[in-house]
C-alpha cells in the first residue's frame, strides 16, 4: 500500500497509446479467424465516415466496441490473451511523446500511476506495465465453464463510471488527490479530470476541448514532433 501518495491518472487510448488497444485487438482476432471478415463490415461504414470527416470517432469506436462483444461470445480466453500478446509486441511503441514523457517524470517524482480505460484489461495488463504504471482498471469481460467468453461484461456499471474506479482506487491503495494529476482526451474522461488538481486536457476532441475552455484546463496538443499548449 501506498499511503499519501500522490496519484497521477491517464486513460489510454488516444492519450497515451497512438491509436486503440480494441481496434487493434479486434483487427488481430479476424486475422487469425477467431472472428469472422463479416466482423468488420460492423464498423466499416462508420470508420470511412470518419477518416472522411464526414462523422465522428465515437461513432466509430461505439461500432467497433458492439462487434467485439457480439463476436467475443464462444472465444476462448487464451486466445484473446494470445491476441492481447501479439498487439502489444507489435505496438507497443506506438505511444505518443508526451505522455510517455511525463509518465517516465512523474514516476521518478514517486506518483501512483493510474490507468483508467475502457479497453479489455487482458490487454491493458499487457500493455501498461511497461510503461510504468501501479494499477490498471480496464473492462473485464465474463467467461462460463470452459474458459469461454459468455459475451457479458463484469461490474459494467463501474468500469464506464470514471470517476468511481478513482475514488476506488484512492481509498483501496491509500491514495491522496492532493496534488493530483489527470489526462485524458474525450469527453468520457471529464469525470476523472473533475476530481484531480491539474487536469490536462491532450489532444482533446471537440466535446472535451469546449469542457477545458470553461473550465480553464490546460490543453497539449502534439502534432507530429511539435508539443504544445493551446
């Protein structure tokens, strides 16, 4: 346990890792036919849509999201985990500067390192441990008898509830928000920014953008190799 310490909380993708963790898993199981082609064909339409600015990535994330779960049902889970494997050796290092940056500061400056995401935490604990953080709440999926996936997601109501997995993780880790940090870039993260002492708003979309004008967050937009704050 960890008691006082100062907590520093960043959502993953978009934030940290330069695309998603679920797309890039969901990509890996119809390569190797754990989920159909037809998978794709879900959330196609809404991924041409936004690469041609004519929707938006919630759109699209929002589809990718129902094929994972409608197609997760029967998958094994060593599969996912083996898929998991794969993702992360692959893209592991496809992180943006900034963020990684300071989580390599904040860790030497003895904070708690906080992931909060939606992504499947199989992959999460693949992913994250490297890049330093303590805890890791992703989204766990449910599996019956045989190691197979029933489709069901456990403790839904947390883990799309932000800012409850904070204030969880502060009372069962010994946390303190005193001097908090938080970054996240949609505005799903809002709830967590609510609650620390600088909250940082990185290469945010419009919803989020709009929420740190009012509320005079900072802004950090990284655009190829320059960082700066809006």
């Amino acid at each position: 346990m960890s008691e006082n310490k100062k907590v520093a909380i960043f959502d993953v993708d978009g934030t940290i890792f330069r695309s998603s963790l679920l797309i890039e898993i969901v990509d890996r199981l119809i390569f190797v036919g754990a989920f159909p082609e037809e998978a794709r064909d879900e959330f196609e339409f809404e991924h041409e849509r936004w690469l041609n600015r004519e929707g938006g990535y919630e759109a699209y994330i929002h589809a990718v999201v129902q094929a994972f779960l409608r197609h997760l049902k029967g998958v094994k889970y060593q599969v996912l985990a083996d898929a998991a494997e794969h993702v992360v050796e692959e893209h592991s290092k496809r992180v943006y500067r900034y963020t990684r940056d300071l989580l390599k500061q904040l860790k030497q400056d003895d904070f708690f390192l906080l992931a909060v995401s939606h992504s499947p935490k199989t992959i999460l604990d693949k992913f994250c441990p490297h890049l330093g953080f303590d805890k890791v709440y992703g989204t766990i999926y449910e599996t019956g008898g045989e190691g197979a996936f029933t489709g069901k997601i456990v403790d839904e109501h947390l883990i799309f509830n932000k800012a409850a997995i904070v204030h969880r993780a502060v009372e069962k880790e010994g946390l303190t928000l005193e001097g908090s940090i938080g970054v996240g870039d949609t505005e799903s993260d809002i709830p967590f920014l609510e609650l620390v002492e600088t909250p940082i708003c990185f290469n945010p979309n419009m919803k989020l953008y709009r929420h740190a004008q009012r509320e005079g967050w900072k802004v950090i937009v990284e655009r190829k190799d320059v960082v700066y704050e809006v």
